[in-house]
C-alpha cells in the first residue's frame, strides 16, 4: 500500500484493471491538465513516465493538454521526454517576478520557457511522431476578451466568470474552444458530439505560437494573435474552458492515463470555487487518475502543493528552494507507482473515480 498515491478509475477502466492490471500497452490517451506550478509534484512521475513505462508502448498515444498540461505532453511527444521535462523544470522554476513585470515580461519569459525545452528539434520531433500524437487545447477569445487593453480584458474575465456560475455553455460564448492536433483524423476532438470546438492541424509553423496561446492567461500574459493554420483572432489559456478537461473523448480501446496534481476535478478554471460544478462521470470511464494523497499534499512545505500566488507570496529564493523540495518529495509518487507496476499490485489499491468526491 502507498501513502503518496492514490489511484482512481471509472467504471470500465476499473473492471480492466481487476481483471488485466494496468500495462503500457492498455493506454490509448494521456491528459495533461492546466495549473500552473501546482504541476511540479509530478514532475519525477513524468519523466518515469517517459522514460520507463511509455516508452515500452508500441501503440499511438494521444497526448491532450491544455497550458502547462499542453507543455508536458508535448515533452512526451519527443524523442526524449525525460530530459524535455527535466528542461521544462528547470526552465519554470527559475522564473521570477516582481510588482514591475508586465504581461509581456511574463510572455517573453513563458517562449523562452518554451523554446527551452522544446531545444532545437523538438517541434520537428512533435510533428512528425507516428506513435505519440499531440494535442493542445487554446482557447480563441471573443468580445473584449480579445482586446490588449487591460480594461476590456478584466470587463470581460468578470463578465465571463459571472455568467458561467449560472450556465457552463453560457460561458463558452466568451471563447471559442480551438484544438491543435498532430494526427487530425485520430483526434479525440475529431467528433465532440456537440460540444463546442474547432480543430485544426498541428504544424511546424504553429507549434510554439499553439504552446504560447494554451498558457497565455488573461492579464497575466499577452494573447497570441492570428496562429498560422487556424482562424484569426486572439488566442488565450485554454484552461480556461479545459481545466481539467470534462469531454466525450473520441479514443480507441483502451485507457485513458490521467496524472493529476491534486485529488480535485473541474471542467473550467472558472469552476474551481464553484461546488456544485462537477465533471461528467460518463466521460471518465476509462480514466485511470493517478494523483497524490491529501496526505502526502500535507507533508509538503506549507502543506499545499506549489501554486502560481508563490510568485507574489514568497521571496525568490523561498519560492524556489519550496519548489524544489515538492519536486523531490514527487519521487514518491514516481517511486510507489513503479512499484505497483513492477509488482501488479495495481488493483489492490485502485478504487472507484466519484467525480462528487472530487469537485
């Protein structure tokens, strides 16, 4: 048993597991979701990922993501995804701002960020992967949310937020889901079955402007304009409608692997502070979520995983010694879920996703 991991699964991917274990070869999907640092205590669990366990797969993989979520797919998209993730590391906890950053610093900090972990090949490697296929989710703006102008932008963010606390698919005419994919007739977004979205392709000449635009969050950085391959206009967080994703996934048989940060689901950023706005339990049968014990969470510093207020909350060298510490307190969970692979004891501890249990 493990007091670091808990592992959560719906109702079909449950039943295989009893029955079959969980094997590279069973995962058909893997999620990356948005928030920010609050990603560094999977970090370690990445790159066992990357380097270990997906790499004995042999079958296609969609990678689907949205902001940070979209970066650490794209690093599983590469030729060596624990050293991309170890660059994408590096790169975000040095980051360091102060009360004269401006959205552009931020912007020029994230491409660089970016750029950084992607190194000269990557978006070439990503392009051109015939197993691991990537998938980043953007959100295209509408109204005043395209606009530079902080007034406009905040207008609409308070507009927004008001209107999804009393309607969800209200919300959704503040933005316009839009989905960069790699393979796009073996999207997961190839039939939303009403959902809303757009699909476009993943491509050499929009790979970064497509990463940029998944993280650009409103006032904090700036919008990524008219993106190479898909419809003009302003490009935003795509966490804001995909926070921790709620979609009726388009996937081929089998699982659908989801490292999460924390115990806690949300179809919006928006949602987080609203209790009564919970998933949809039929899209997560076939998800299989790994995510840290309230009880590991309560070892860290702080006893909280790391979350963008840091950056106003603690001085640098704070922030940054805490960050590293939560990352290597993560290769636990890197470690426990090793264990109950190498051992098939993987049905021992899963239990049933209750999506009410999580909101």
């Amino acid at each position: 048993m493990t007091h670091n991991l808990q592992i959560l699964a719906g109702e079909r991917a449950l039943q295989h597991i009893r029955e079959k274990g969980l094997k590279p070869e069973h995962i058909s999907m893997m999620l990356g979701a948005s928030g920010g640092p609050k990603w560094f205590v999977l970090s370690r669990f990445d790159q066992y990922l990357g380097r270990e366990f997906l790499s004995q797969a042999t079958q296609p993989i969609n990678l689907v993501g949205s902001s940070i979520g979209a970066m650490r797919m794209a690093c599983h998209a590469m030729a060596a995804p624990d050293k991309a993730i170890q660059r994408l590391e590096d790169a975000y906890v040095a980051s360091a701002y102060d009360h004269t950053t401006t959205p552009k610093d931020v912007s020029d900090s994230a491409e660089y960020m970016i750029k950084h972990f992607l190194g000269e090949t990557g978006i070439e490697e990503i392009v051109h992967n015939t197993q691991f296929h990537l998938n980043v989710v953007a959100a295209r703006a509408r109204g005043w949310g395209a606009s530079d102008t902080r007034f406009k932008q905040l207008t609409s963010v308070l507009a927004s937020a008001a209107t999804n606390m009393v309607s969800r698919r209200a919300f959704l005419s503040f933005y316009e889901r839009v989905i960069f994919s790699q393979q796009v007739p073996t999207s997961p977004f190839r039939d939303l079955r009403g959902v809303k979205g757009r699909l476009c392709q993943l491509s050499s000449a929009n790979s970064l402007q497509a990463l940029m635009a998944s993280g650009a969050i409103p006032l904090v950085l700036e919008g990524v304009r008219d993106i190479p391959g898909a419809p003009q206009g302003t490009y935003r967080d795509g966490g804001m409608i995909d926070y921790h994703f709620d979609l009726p996934l388009e996937t081929a048989p089998g699982l659908i692997l989801y490292p999460h940060f924390a115990p806690m689901l949300k179809p919006g950023w928006f949602d987080k502070s609203l209790p009564w706005r919970t998933v949809n339990k039929r899209n997560y049968t076939d998800v299989v979520l790994v995510t840290p014990t309230q009880s590991f969470i309560d070892r860290l510093p702080y006893g909280k995983i790391p979350d963008r207020g840091d950056f106003e909350k603690l001085e640098t060298d704070v922030r940054q010694k805490y960050w590293h510490t939560a990352i290597a307190q993560g290769q636990a969970i890197a470690d426990d879920f090793a264990t109950l692979i190498d051992t098939n004891r993987i049905a021992e501890i899963a239990q049933p996703l209750d999506p009410k249990a999580l909101a």
